[in-house]
C-alpha cells in the first residue's frame, strides 16, 4: 500500500519517469577484488595485534606495580 501511495505521489508530481524499475538493473559481476580483501584481512590483523599488545602492557605494567 505504501508503495502505491508513494508511486502516486511521485506521478502526480512528474518525476514518475525518474525511478527506476527492478527490471532495469542488471545484475553485477561476481568477482571478488582480492586486493580488497587482503587489504581488510591485513587491517583486521593489525587491529587485533595493536590492542592484544595495549592489553599485553596493561597486564605487564599492573602486575609491575602491584
């Protein structure tokens, strides 16, 4: 129902001609870019080392004064 009161809204105001249909997509190509993914693998990575080494010296420095 939304859908319809929306779609005529849009025709009385004219711009019907603008929003396009489902069918007009095409679908994309599947191909993974795997710089992309390497990249976010290697961020990933070096987040978890940097805040395993913040805990690391938390601990370290915690045992140290007590």
């Amino acid at each position: 129902m939304r859908l319809l009161a929306l779609e005529l809204i849009f025709s009385l105001l004219d711009i019907r001609g603008h929003i396009p249909r489902f069918d007009d997509f095409r679908p994309a190509p599947v191909a993974p870019a795997p710089t992309g993914t390497a990249r976010a693998l290697a961020a990933a990575i070096a987040a978890f080392a940097v805040l395993s080494l913040a805990i690391w010296a938390a601990v370290r420095l915690a045992v140290h004064l007590f």
